[in-house]
C-alpha cells in the first residue's frame, strides 16, 4: 500500500484504541483462569492481538468478540459494553501438539513460548517479517536448561518438545522484559514453586509491573525479595469475572505528538491518567519539549505552544522515540536520544529507520551506535520514504508531514496494521488530505 499525506495540521478528538501490551496480558490470564472471563473493551483489529487469540484458540481458549457484553453468569448487564468473552483452556484435554501463528507480535511470541513449555504441549511457533531475525537469547537456554528442547527446521518456525520443569530461572535485567513477563505468566502453572532472579536494573519496567498488574486482577501475585520473583506452582488464575482493558498509550503518543507541530491541536480520549503503561510518559517528555499538555475532564489535550530540544532517554520508552524525534526534528537545537541501542532489534531497525526516514523529509539526524542527535531545522520538505515494514515508522513519517512544506509519500504504508489498522482513516478525519493506492 502507498498512501500519500498533504502538508497541514491535524486538528480533532480521537478516541484511543484499547492497549495491545495490556490486552496480551489480560487474554493469556484470562485464557489459563478458573472459569469464564468478560473483557471489556474498546474494538480493535491489531495484528498483534489477533495473533495472541489465535496462539489461545489453539491451545483449547475460546476467545469471543461481543458489541455488547453478556454478562458471566447470565443476566442483564448493567449497561452496555463491547469486548471479549473468553471460556479458558481445559488443561485436561490439552491438544498433544498445537501451530502457534505469531505473524511478527514479538509480546505473542515471547509470551507464549515459555507457556506452551509449561503446558507439556508440543509446539511449532510460526513467524513472519523480522520476528524470526530478534533475538531469543538468554530465554531459549534457560528453558533449555529446564527440560525443553528447541529446534528450527525453518528460520521462520521454532519447535518445542517437552514439559517446563519448576526450579531457579535466572534472566538479565538488560534484556527485553518480555523475556520477563513470559516466564512470570508460565511458571505458576508448573506442580511446583520455582524462582526467577532478575540481575541488574530492569529495562522497560513498567511493563513487567503491567504484567504483575494484570496477574493480580486473576489472583496472582509472586513475591519479590529483592531481584528475586518467587512463584508458587499448582496454583491455578482465578477469574475476577470480569476485567477491563485500559487506552493504549503508545498510540495515543502519535496524536498527542501531532498536537505539539505547527498548528496542531490534539484531544484523546480513553486514557488512564495513573497507568502503568510506561508509554504514559509521553507527557512528561513533551511537556519538557515545549508542548501545551493539559487533562480536560477525561481528555487529554496536545497543542502547539514552543519547540526546544532536550535529552531523551530512551530506556524505558523505546516505542516513543521514533514520533518524539519527528518532534525534535523542528525542535531548536539540539536533542540527543541516549541509551536506544535496543531500537536496533524492533520490528526494523528503529535507529536506522528513524533517522534516514526523517532525513528524507529534510531533517538533520546523526545515528549513533546507541542513540540519535537531532538539530532542528524550521520546515521539513517533504518526499518519499518507506515504512520499512514497521507500523511506528509509518505513522511517525504521517506525524511529520504536518511540518512539511511538500506532499508525503509512505511506502508499505499497510504496516500500520500491525497495532493501528485504522491509522490512515483517522488522518484523513482529522483534516489532512490523503491519497491512498492499495498494491495490486
């Protein structure tokens, strides 16, 4: 698909999609519960979480969508909800092997591995895109290590044999928290307790505290001692009945970072102003850039006020980097991107991607192995680039566009798929004018 997106603000309310990193989280809970489960939440057709349903469905999980909720138990709800009703997997009518389509969701991948292991079910994850390429290390030797064996007869498949023995899993805290997360969600479904030691700080870990979030609305919740997570086993999710799914921050940072460009005036709604989806930070690090960022009842207004450059560390919020450097890319001065050398293995790599990608448009961005300088200009051209297959970098080139002085061309713009499918339709509803080419 090639879109083309015209010069001009984006003005308008828009009403954020549900959190991809908490549905995950909240489907696989509900998923390996006690009893029935009611989700509610906002639509959404994410690549990413129909990937998740899909891993679930083929363990056993039968997973509903519903414009307006039944409630559990029969009855007449209180008042009308769309989401997902989800009936758990029968952990006693296992299928003896299941194909696990991940597509390329890293979170379904590395979430689902390691709860497969613990089922004893014989897996084949299949991948797509740069999945297949990301790394898997240190997790895959410490299942390794605990009874599981792996294999790839193709790049793009991994297969599991065996059953996740319970012990001492230890995992670097500089590693991808999904690595994290995944054993967290498993590991109490083994017979016995086992512990997980996480060494160092934790990077991106607000989104382990979303998994412990999630894991304590379903009646878990390992202790910490320290760095290390003790976990007993043989004790089962338990259904809060019904549970709900929060906005997604990480979307909502691309309409908020249209608000901050020239002439922009952004309202979302459906956001937690007290999440703990580290994305939330979106506002702090554009209100230091210069933005007009107020809360109006249960919204939350972006506009244009001043522009200037600052330090972002990137540690904790490795998503925001790409559409905050479209930012700071009319932003005086000087701003450095620290600490981002984890960009290096997303969906493209983000250092590379982001930089080349604003530099086509007229920017003046410098990779570094581990970061990004970026020295404001006060227009952007315009011009072609490519998504290079990944949905941030699409939406962060249509987010540019509105301080460009030309039309802006957007290759494989379909990859906004992944996590916002509607993306393109909400430019347009949002005053700018779009040309879309579907490829033949």
């Amino acid at each position: 698909m090639k879109v083309t997106v015209f010069p001009g603000p984006l003005k308008g309310a828009v009403t954020i999609l549900p959190s991809k990193s908490q549905l995950h989280r909240l489907l696989i809970c509900a998923a390996l519960a006690d009893g029935e489960t009611v989700l509610r939440s906002a639509p959404t057709e994410a690549e990413d979480v129909s990937a998740t349903i899909a891993c679930l469905t083929a363990l056993g999980a039968e997973i509903t969508w519903h414009d307006a909720l039944p409630p559990v138990g029969g009855g007449v709800p209180d008042a009308p909800h769309s989401g997902f009703r989800i009936r758990p997997i029968d952990r006693t009518a296992l299928p003896a092997h299941a194909v696990l389509p991940c597509h390329e969701s890293g979170a379904t991948f590395r979430f689902m591995l390691p709860l497969v292991c613990a089922l004893g079910v014989s897996g084949e994850f299949h991948m797509t895109g740069r999945l297949p390429q990301r790394p898997l290390a240190p997790l895959d030797a410490e299942l390794e290590t605990h009874g599981i064996t792996l294999t790839r007869p193709k790049p793009n498949i991994l297969r599991t044999e065996g059953r996740l023995q319970a012990g001492e899993y230890t995992l670097p805290g500089n590693v991808s928290s999904q690595y994290i997360t995944g054993l967290l969600l498993a590991l109490p479904l083994l017979a016995e307790d086992s512990t997980l030691t996480v060494k160092g700080a934790v990077e991106s870990a607000d989104y382990v505290r979303m998994t412990l979030e999630a894991a304590a609305a379903f009646g878990y919740a390992p202790a910490l001692d320290k760095n290390c997570y003790h976990i007993r086993g043989g004790k089962p999710y338990r259904s809060p009945g019904t549970a709900e799914a929060e906005g997604d921050w990480s979307n909502a940072a691309f309409w908020l970072c249209a608000g901050a460009m020239p002439g922009g005036d952004m309202g979302v709604s459906g956001l937690n102003p007290n999440s703990t989806q580290g994305d939330s930070q979106i506002v702090s690090v554009l209100k230091r850039m210069g933005a007009g960022i107020t809360w109006m009842e249960d919204t939350i207004v972006s506009v244009e006020d001043t522009r200037r450059a600052v330090e972002i560390d990137a540690t904790a919020i490795p998503d925001l980097i790409p559409v905050l450097s479209a930012v700071a890319a009319i932003s005086p001065g000087h701003t450095a991107i620290i600490n981002a050398a984890r960009l290096r293995i997303k969906e493209s790599d983000r250092l590379a991607s982001t930089a080349q990608t604003l530099n086509a448009l007229g920017a003046k961005v410098t990779e570094k192995p581990d970061g990004l300088t970026i020295e404001g200009v006060p227009r952007l051209t315009g011009g072609t680039v490519d998504a290079w297959g990944d949905h941030r970098i699409a939406m962060m080139a249509a987010i540019a566009s509105t301080a460009c002085e030309e039309p802006v061309t957007i290759t494989g713009a379909e990859a906004v798929r992944k996590s916002y499918p509607q993306f393109w339709e909400e430019v347009a509803r949002l005053g700018k004018e779009v040309h879309l080419v579907e490829a033949v």
